[in-house]
C-alpha cells in the first residue's frame, strides 16, 4: 500500500469506528473545525464541527447506523473515494464517500451519496 492509501485507508477506518461506536467527539477530532459534509441523500450540507455533529447524531446515533468499508480507491495524495455498506434503522444502503484530507490527514469535505 502507498504512504498516501494507507494514510486515507486510517482516516476511513478511524471515521468508520467512531461513528460506528456512536463516538461523537471521536468523529469531530478528524476533522478540521471548517470541514463540511455535504450529502445529497439527507437534502443537505453540514458545516463545520456544529453541522457534523448534528450530521452523526442525527443519521448515524438516531438510525443506528453501521458502517462496513468496502473498498477505498485513491484519488490523488489527499482525496479517496470509499465505498461503503449501511445498516440501520432506516433498512440498507450502498453508498460512496469522496473523502479530502489535509496535509495533516484532518478530514476538509466529504461527499456522500448512495448508490
């Protein structure tokens, strides 16, 4: 595995961990404090820590979510595309993470979509 997939596969994993334990302020330490989720699927954006938070505890705590990687694919040193399965409440989904890191490996933006 490169330096640059390995270093997106940790970030994947540890997103995936911390909303799978329901982890709150796990999830908001991957991410910088101007980050942004914006995902289609729910009809909105979510900006900054506040956002984020409401993002998980809204769609990850309040339908039980768990997440299982897939697959990751690179897209550049910074970027990677991570393929996803959802169970929950709300049934099973397919869906697609375009995650960007900093040079630090904090997540900036996130693009989420079901498949």
């Amino acid at each position: 595995m490169t330096p640059e997939k390995d270093n997106l596969h940790r970030v994947a994993d540890a997103l995936i961990g911390a909303t799978n334990a329901f982890d709150v302020e796990g999830v908001l330490k991957l991410f910088t404090a101007d980050a942004l989720i914006d995902d289609p699927s729910t009809g909105h954006r979510f900006d900054g820590h506040a956002g984020i938070r409401t993002y998980v505890e809204q769609y990850f705590i309040g339908y039980k979510t768990v997440t299982r990687m897939l697959s990751i694919e690179p897209l550049g040193a910074n970027r990677a595309s991570v393929r996803v399965d959802f169970t929950g409440d709300f049934g099973h989904e397919i869906g697609v993470l375009q995650i960007a890191v900093n040079s630090d490996g904090l997540i900036i933006r996130i693009d989420a979509d079901l498949e």
